[in-house]
C-alpha cells in the first residue's frame, strides 16, 4: 500500500493532515443505505488506509445511516491521535432511502448527537453543514439559522470546527461573518470546475477546500484525454484524476472513497504521480460536465 506522506499536507481546522485522505460514503450499502454486502472488508478497507499513513477521514451519520459510522467505530476506535474525522449534517433519509432535509435546531442538534454516539467521540473535529436549498447543487439562499445551531453546539464544546458544504461563495462569505469556516466542501474535478473562483480565494485564506465526487461520483469520469494521459504515464485515469487536484492547488484535500482494497491502494498511489506541463496543460482546458 502506497503510503499518502508524498501527497503534502495542509491545516484543517487546527490540525495537520495529508492531503490525500479517504471517504467513508461507499461503505454504506448500494446507494449509500444499508448495510454493506461485506462488513468484514470495509473494516480491512479503512485500517489498510490508516497503515498507508490517511489521516483525514470524512463521513456522515446519514450515510447508511449511521452505518458508516458504526463501522468506523468498529475499524479503529479507540482512535490514533492524528486522526481527524470530518462529519456532515443536514439531511436524514426515509425508509426507502430517499435524502431529506433536516435543517431545524432539534434535527441538527440529533445529527451532531448521534455522530458522536456512533463514531464513539466526545467532540467532532469538523462538523459540515450541507445546504440542502437545492438537489441540484449550491443555490442562493440563507444559511443563517442552522448555522446559528452549529454554533451553538460549538459553544457547548459538541463540535470544535465548523465547515461549509453544497455552498456559493456568497454563502462561505455570509457565513465567515458569523464564526470561522474550517473547510468547503463543493463537487468539483477535473471535469466539473465551477469552483475554480471560490478555490483560489480559500487558498488566499489558507482555507482546505476538499472536494467531493473527485472522480466523478456515481458516473465516474470518462474522457478520451485522461485515458492516453494515463497510458502515457504508466496510471490509471483515477490516478491522473487525483494527481490534477493536487497540482491544482495546494488547499484542495482529497476524500477519494472505495470499498475495495485494489482500488484503495490505486487510489492512494496517486500521491506518488507528478503530472507533466503537458499533461496539466491538456487536462485544464478538457471540456467540463463530462463527469
């Protein structure tokens, strides 16, 4: 297993992490709800990633739900000092799976609650609040009351750093003038850029942007480009994928999820891979919404 020290590192909330970490969702079962079809190999899946040196997980109780949860507790608690593990809040599911908002202060007052009863914590390093003003991805809209709940809850030491996600650059500015943002966390790869704006402002602050879907989600990406790239470079086109937001910029943290060992260690071998002038120069101007 390819060990992610060669991917850098950068601050998230007050803490140092590699900028190549995991992300839990895949170990739910298929469209993230329910138990997975084998339990035993996602908790091989997520100790393998803490041998390869990953130590920024992220996660929510609504994956499953709580089943993510529950088997990161299983995995790795007592958990190793370095590691940080980033949750999400704003949504519950129905009985059929459906994803629901749950904005008001007792629902996300029971998320933080039940994020730290299943993980086995006292505190949450990093608590995001996901907008759920649209399905579709950010949309304009005021994100001050169940910010205002977070913070309360940061208040009473449930949670120590709050981050923005599924958000506008207006709403990471409204939102920094009521508490520090830790982190933003936007769907964003090299084929889906909208955010190339708000990146280089967060970098500017020193803020972690951390992408979700870096390899395109539920559609991976698909591109003729990536494919000659990658057999140029002796890689995979997950592989070359990765290494672009690395090179991209230096606040982006990577959250790539599997529920698969080889693809865990694919995955992670990205930290070792520097792309080209060439390459880099072909991939920032590929045709965006191919993913």
């Amino acid at each position: 297993m390819s060990s992610v020290k060669q991917s850098g590192s950068f601050t998230l909330g007050n803490r140092e992490v590699w900028r190549l970490g995991y992300g839990a969702m895949q170990l739910a079962g298929p469209g993230v709800f329910g138990p997975p079809k084998d339990p035993e190999m996602a908790v091989k899946v997520l100790q393998a990633a803490l041998d390869a040196g990953v130590n920024h997980i992220d996660t929510s109780d609504f994956y499953g739900p709580h089943v993510t949860n529950q088997i990161i507790k299983k995995a790795l608690h007592p958990y190793p000092q370095a590691l940080t593990i980033v949750t999400k809040v704003s949504a519950r599911r129905d009985d059929k799976g459906n994803w629901l908002p749950a904005l008001s202060a007792p629902e996300l007052t029971q998320a933080v609650e039940d994020n730290l009863r299943n993980l086995g914590l006292e505190v949450l390093e990093v608590v995001n609040l996901r907008s759920m003003i649209s399905a579709h991805g950010p949309a304009e809209g005021s994100l001050e009351e169940p910010l205002e709940t977070l913070i309360r809850l940061k208040e009473r030491g449930l949670i120590r750093h709050i981050g923005l996600s599924n958000v506008t650059a207006k709403q990471v500015e409204e939102g920094q003038k009521m508490t520090d943002i830790a982190c933003v966390q936007n769907f964003y790869n090299v084929a889906n850029r909208h955010d190339d704006a708000l990146i280089d402002s967060l970098a500017r602050q020193n803020i972690p942007y951390v992408p979700f879907f870096p390899l395109g989600g539920f559609t991976p990406l698909q591109s003729q480009e990536l494919d000659e790239i990658a057999a140029r470079l002796n890689a995979t086109p997950m592989q070359v994928a990765l290494a672009w937001l690395l090179q991209r910029a230096p606040n982006i943290l990577l959250i790539p999820g599997t529920s698969s060992l080889g693809h865990l260690s694919e995955n992670l071998a990205a930290a070792h891979l520097t792309l080209p002038k060439d390459a880099l120069d072909v991939l920032n101007n590929l045709p965006q919404a191919l993913g």
